[in-house]
C-alpha cells in the first residue's frame, strides 16, 4: 500500500520507502536479474509524471499504473528479443495479454453445454465437480458414492468431454495447459442449438 502522497515525494527517505513498496509489485512480474532495472524505470517515470497528476488522492493507484505499464514495456521488449535475458519468470503473470481468460471463458461456457451432453453417471460427476466446484468427496457424499468411484466417474467424463471438444474445435493450450485459443472445425459436431 502506498502512504506518501505526490507532494511528500520531497525526501529521498519518501522515494526510498515508495521504492520498497513497489519493488515486491514489480518482482512477481519480472525475472529477479530484471527487478531493479523496471523499478528504477517506476521511479524516472513517476518522477517524470508527477507535474502532470492532477489529483493527490489519485496518487496511489496512479503509480501502479505507471508500474504495470512499465512491466508490460519491459515483457515487450522481451518478446521483441527472444534470446534475451529479460523473459518473465516462472509462474508469472504475463501483463502485455490483456485479456488472456476471454478465450478461457468462451470455451468454459461450451464446455457446460458438452457437459450437459454427456451420458448420465459422468454428466452428473462432471457438473458436481467442475461446474458448481465441489471436491470429488463432497460429490461422492451427495450422491452416494465412494470416493474412488467417483473419480472413476470424474476421470472418464473428463476423457468423453476431451473427446467431445476435439471433434468441435481446436483449442490452443499453453505449456501449462491453460486456454489460449481456439478455431471451430470445419467439420466439428457441436451441441444441438448451439452456434460458434
């Protein structure tokens, strides 16, 4: 959290502790070798701004604007230049796509409707326990089964849903499997009343 305002920037200490703070912001984003690199960046770019802030009480979320677009500068140069030391660390959110889950979500709302397709015992196993995001044993427990029958049932739906979306479209998956893309089929079998 940010305490100082844009007026109590006077002092180094200010500029010290505003530095303090964003340097754990900006870590989660960027590799540890490039951290002290985009936070000087923040710092010449807040310094720079500072006149044209207009409003005090803005001045807090004003600076994490100015380092998240300082981030996502730093993430383009980095795709700009593969082979250069500056790519994102592991597990870290990736700034320059905006909107990354909007393709996720898409498929989510068919992947419902394939769901809902499916034979009776993995429909149900499915709907408990990715739609309403139940565990495995909450959904055991409401239906009356044991555990491992239910992940039976979870692991088979979950291969017929695979097998389903295939046979619509093709969705594109990162290296960690996350969605990040998809082309209907030409030829692909979608649910009754349902339209790309």
């Amino acid at each position: 959290m940010i305490e100082t305002t844009a007026e109590g920037l006077s002092s180094d200490g200010a500029w010290r502790a505003l530095e303090a703070t964003l340097r754990p912001f900006v870590a989660r984003r960027v590799r540890d070798a490039d951290v002290d690199d985009v936070v000087q960046e923040v710092c010449l770019r807040i310094h720079r701004g500072l006149p044209t802030l207009r409003d005090d009480q803005r001045f807090g979320p004003w600076v994490y604007q100015v380092a998240r677009h300082a981030i996502i500068d730093h993430h383009r140069v980095a795709a700009r230049h593969p082979g250069a030391p500056h790519a994102a660390p592991e597990g870290a959110h990736d700034p320059t796509a905006l909107d990354t889950g909007a393709e996720a979500r898409e498929v989510a709302l068919y992947a419902a409707l394939f769901v809902s397709m499916l034979p009776s015992p993995y429909r149900e196993a499915l709907t408990l326990t990715e739609l309403e995001g139940l565990t495995q044993r909450a959904a055991a427990e409401r239906l009356g089964l044991s555990v491992s029958g239910m992940k039976s049932r979870v692991q088979r739906g979950r291969a017929r849903l695979r097998v389903a979306l295939d046979d619509c479209c093709h969705i594109a998956l990162d290296a960690r499997n996350r969605v990040i893309g998809y082309t209907p089929r030409a030829d692909g079998k979608l649910p009754d009343g349902c339209r790309w």
